[in-house]
C-alpha cells in the first residue's frame, strides 16, 4: 500500500477513535447512573476517567501531526451507545439491566479494541514511534478494561440468571395478591 493511501486511512482512522472516545464521554455517566451495583458504576465511572485520557493522547498525535481530530463522526459507536440507550429506556429489572450495560460495555471494548490494533500497526509502519507508544498503552487499558468486566459479569450474569422476571414468579396469596389483581382489573 502507497504510504500516503495508508497515512490518509491512518488520520481517518484516528479521526474516528476520537469521536468515538467523546461519545464515549458522553455515554458512560448515563450508564454508571443506570446500575444498581456498586461495581459496575464504580467500573463506568473508571472507564469514564480512562476514556478522558484516551481522547487527551489522540489530541497529543494530532499534535504532532499538526492534524485536527475533529471531523468525522463515529457511526460504529454512536450504534453500540445507541443500543445501550435503548436497553435503559426500555426500563428491565436491575439485574437484566446490569447483565445487558456490561454486554453494552464489552462490545465497546472490543469495537476499541479493534480500532486501536489497526491505527498503532499503521502508526508502526508509517514510522510514528511516539503514537505507537501512546497507542499501545491505550491499547493495554482497553483489553484491561475488558477484562475486569468479564470478571464482574461472571457474578453480574449469575444475579440476573437466578433472578425471575415478575411476569415468571409464582403468585402470591393473601391481600397483597387480591391487591394487585384489582389494581390490574382496574388498569
């Protein structure tokens, strides 16, 4: 490939991670605020913190090069937070809803993943020895941050397996029973 066809792929490319981190930004508080479990907001709230520095090294390559981030709108984000968005408006039961933020915030990762891969192997052979240094601590954090979520989803997921939806739970005798059926007669 031409190195200036890949230099040109290379900057869009970043171009792209950037708007994602800042949609990213922008998303994360709403999902901390969405769960009940202390460790995953603990979870958002540091990936919110990490996501604030991503977006500060692609500013310092952007430096560098004497390029602006802005520009280009990440499509493959604003896709994966809209989903997460969904899932909250759609109101499930705390332990579905936290089950559904860590899947949400797992394939953000990877998509991340992904990205960062690509841009620090074209960083690599465009010669920017700075951006693969920046790009691969990003890179570090992001399979890092993947990580402790599988670990907090293998309990996370466990809740919300034992967890029956109010639909499936057996009725309940006694007033509190005849005080919903007259409350669902009259709705």
């Amino acid at each position: 490939m031409n190195e200036n066809l890949l230099r040109k792929l290379y900057v869009d490319e970043l171009k792209d991670l950037y708007s994602a981190e800042n949609q990213l930004i922008k998303a994360l508080p709403k999902m901390a605020k969405a769960t009940d479990s202390e460790e995953l907001r603990n979870a958002f709230e540091e990936h919110l913190k990490q996501t604030q520095e991503h977006a500060s090294r692609l500013e310092r390559i952007f430096n560098e090069m004497q390029e602006s981030p802005k520009g280009k709108k990440c499509r493959g984000m604003e896709g994966l937070i809209e989903e997460g968005s969904e899932m909250i408006e759609e109101d499930p039961e705390p332990a579905e809803l936290n089950a559904g933020l860590i899947a949400a915030a797992q394939r953000v990762e990877h998509y991340e993943i992904a990205g960062y891969g690509c841009v620090r192997t074209y960083a690599s052979l465009l010669g920017e020895e700075s951006a693969v240094s920046l790009l691969e601590m990003t890179l570090a954090e992001e399979k890092e941050t993947d990580e402790k979520l599988t670990e907090l989803s293998e309990e996370i997921n466990a809740i919300a397996a034992e967890t029956e939806s109010e639909e499936e739970k057996p009725e309940t005798s006694g007033r509190k029973a005849k005080a919903d059926k007259a409350r669902a007669a009259r709705a």
